[in-house]
C-alpha cells in the first residue's frame, strides 16, 4: 500500500472501532484489522482518543467567484474547508458574477475555479425566469443540480421565480432526473409584516421573517414535487413547523428531502446580543425551542443533512458599527467550524458518531449522487478522511480562520472538535497547523 491509517476508533458505515485504512494511488483498497499493517508503504498512527472518519461534504457553500473574488474565493473557501476537516464541497451558483444560470456562465466559473482549489470541488447551476432552455445543456456538463429562490436572493443576477415559473422547470428537471434546491421563504408573509422597533435589535429583525413564509414555501414545493415528480430539497430549513408536512410528504413518497445549519442548531433568538450582525441569515436564527425540534427533525430522519450555508461577505457589509440588522447582509461564515459546532451539540443530546457522520458526510455525498466515491471509509472509495479529537476543546478566533473575511458568530464560543489532519484521496493537506501550501483538488463534472 501507499499509505495505511489506523486509528482506535473509525468510523465505518455499520462499526466503530480500531481499523486500519490501507491506501493505494489515492483510493482505499481496503479496511483491515488494526494490526494488519504488514504492507504499509507509510503507516500514520493516529493518537490516542483521536477518531478517524469520513472527509466532510459540505453541499451548500457560497464561493461568490468570479465577480466577488473579493467575497472569498476559491483559494481560501477551500483552505477553510481542508482546515475543517472537509474534502468535497458543492458551489452555489450566486453571489458570482455570472450566476451560474447558463452553460457559458458554467463555463466561466470552471475556468475560475481551475487549479485554485484545496478540496474537490462540484457546482449546482440555477433556476432563474426564462432558463429553462439551458437545464439540459448545464446538466450533461456536470452541474450536480439546481438551486432557485422563492424571495429576492439579495442580488441582481439571479432572480427568484414564482409557481409559474416553477411550472415551466420542473417538467425538464423530472425529465433529466435533476435534483431542485429550494431557498423556500415566499413573499407573501414577508411582505405582510409590520416591522417595528429598534434596527439593532435582533428581535426586529427576527419578526420581519416569519415562519409563514418558510411553512408555505414548504408547502408549495410539496405540491409540486407531488404534480411533477421533480425531486426537491429544501435548504436550510429554520422553521421547525414546516416538520411535520415534511415528513408526512417522504412518508406517503414525495421526493422531499432537507437540510438545516450549525447556526440554526447551536444558537438561539434569545441570546443574539444587540447589534450583533453577524448572526443575521435569512431564514433567520429562531428561538430555542425551534431549536430543539429542529434536533428532534435530525433524530427521526426528516432532516438529513446538515450543511454550512457559508455565506460571507466583506466586513463592512455587516454593518457592524451601526447594528442595523435590516440593513446588513445576510449570511454567516461558518464553513471551517461545522464539524465541531454540530459534534459540540449533538454530543449534548446523546448522538453518536455515526449520526453525525451520517449527516456531515454520508448523506450530503447521497443528495448529490457521489456515495460511490466520497462520505464513507469503504473499499473503493476516495481517501477522503478527517482525523480528529472529539474530546479536545478550542475557544474559536475569528481572526485565525482561513476564509477571507473574519466576522463570525462563532468568535469566542466554545467548542469540542479539533481537526488534527485532513487528507485528500490519500495526500494530506492538512497537518493541525497549516493547509498544504499547493492546491491539489479537482473539479467535479
């Protein structure tokens, strides 16, 4: 073998225990008994307590290139995400300039993302007014699926599309077996809202994004899925009673499926400090017992997956001098931290491993049909793996993050889970210290 890891405690699809991991040109050949390491051409140890699992995948990542380089970028999205233990992240087709909304745009994002990247990298192309003629042409060329908001997304380029214009999609995305990803919040309510009180209280921002629209939003994509066929999956859910219609919808065999955040598991309404923009995302943080049924959705299998949403923006855009959460931007940068901020809550509530290698690396793999080759330790597999200290807590510094801009909610919290080492198809690239300083991922189309 190339490389062997072992390590007391692996995660694998159907056990946890001492294992060894042996590695040839970049996939594993197979996992053997611990001691089982004759033929190791290098043989890492991993320490004691340390576990070894399944590179994260990481399906809702905003890069904002080209056009919004400035935002972050490929270079230190993905020097963030190899940082966090992640080895597979999915691009979202906004806030770059183009959107990824037709093949040419597509292009053009290739060619930005080309031998800038630290991690494998995939894309999701988008579902705006009047593309539906470009589905076919972005989807042969290896989106992994497409993304469309039901409210303005925030920027020009990529417009929101109504039930009319789902209409028109959804045929061709069930005819091309084509996974849809749903901003689910509509207008609706939103517009219905009397906004009062003071801007920089939380609370303001907070009555301004009401659960309404994200149960309604739901409720459309679930008739929908039903009249057309057409898979759907919900980002980012925040609302937790949307819950209950989700899972009677999977139960009776709509094609439904969703996701949820760190941000909407670890953090509560009633906690967000005055002016403390860098909590805002829309949908927005909810209060503590929406919290807690959101964990309840995780345990039953109505959410599956729990992604980053990293979605930043230069400093300034936050506002945070001002505290004006209507006016900042909404988005949380968070994509380095979500193995510890979920392990830090899920090992609160009794979770085990498994679970949260289900839902940060096997399902995440599942919803964009790579689980043959990434989100598991398994004989054919990518040596994707993370290597890791569950029982070890840091103290988070903002300010030595990898991606670009440093304002994080997460600054100063507390967590368990450090990232000791990350590899990519059996090549580390991350030692506890640094990134490896050539970046070695590949584009996945």
């Amino acid at each position: 073998m190339d490389l062997v890891i072992r390590a007391r405690k692996v995660v694998l699809p159907d056990a946890i225990g001492p294992y060894s991991i042996h590695v040839r040109d970049g996939v594993i050949e197979s996992v053997r008994d611990y001691d089982d390491v004759h033929d190791a051409g290098e043989l890492i140890d991993a320490s004691d307590g340390s576990v070894v699992m399944a590179g994260l995948v990481d399906t809702h990542v905003h890069v904002n290139a080209p056009g919004r380089s400035e935002w972050e970028g490929f270079e230190t999205a993905t020097r963030a995400a190899a940082a966090g233990g992640v080895t597979t992240l999915i691009d979202m087709p906004l806030n770059s300039i183009p959107a990824t909304t037709t093949l040419a745009a597509f292009k053009t994002k290739l060619d930005e993302a080309r031998d800038k990247c630290f991690i494998d990298v995939g894309f999701w192309g988008g579902v705006v007014p009047g593309n539906t003629r470009e589905l076919a042409a972005m989807h042969e060329a290896g989106v992994v699926g497409f993304k469309c908001f039901l409210v303005p997304s925030g920027v020009d380029e990529f417009q929101d599309v109504s039930e009319e214009h789902l209409r028109e999609a959804m045929p061709e995305l069930a005819r091309l077996d084509a996974l849809l990803i749903v901003h689910a919040e509509l207008p609706g309510p939103i517009s219905c809202c009397s906004v009062e009180g003071n801007e920089s209280d939380y609370q303001t921002f907070l009555a301004s994004r009401p659960r309404e629209a994200e149960n309604q939003a739901i409720e459309l994509m679930i008739r929908l899925s039903r009249e057309f066929g057409t898979r759907v999956h919900i980002v980012h859910l925040s609302s937790s009673d949307a819950v209950a219609m989700l899972r009677e919808a999977q139960v009776s065999g709509v094609a439904i499926t969703a996701e949820t955040c760190p941000h909407y598991l670890h953090f509560a309404a009633e906690e967000i400090p005055a002016g403390a923009t860098e909590f805002k995302c829309c949908p927005p943080i909810r209060e503590r017992e929406n919290r807690e049924r959101l964990w309840q959705a995780l345990a039953e299998g109505t959410i599956g997956t729990v992604v980053s949403d990293h979605s930043p923006c230069p400093g300034g855009m936050k506002l945070r001098d001002s505290g004006d959460f209507l006016g900042a931007w909404g988005g949380i940068a968070s994509l380095q931290l979500r193995l510890p901020v979920v392990w830090t809550e899920a090992r609160q509530r009794g979770f085990s491993l498994h679970e949260v290698a289900k839902w940060l690396c096997e399902n995440p793999a599942r919803q964009v049909r790579l689980e043959s080759r990434k989100g598991w330790i398994a004989a054919g597999c990518d040596a994707d793996l993370v290597v890791w200290d569950p029982d070890r807590r840091f103290v988070v510094d903002g300010a030595a993050l990898e991606h670009r801009h440093k304002l994080t909610p997460y600054h100063g919290e507390t967590l368990h889970g450090v990232v000791e080492k990350t590899f990519l198809r059996g090549r580390k690239i991350y030692d506890g210290v640094e990134v490896r300083p050539q970046p070695t991922g590949t584009l996945l189309i």
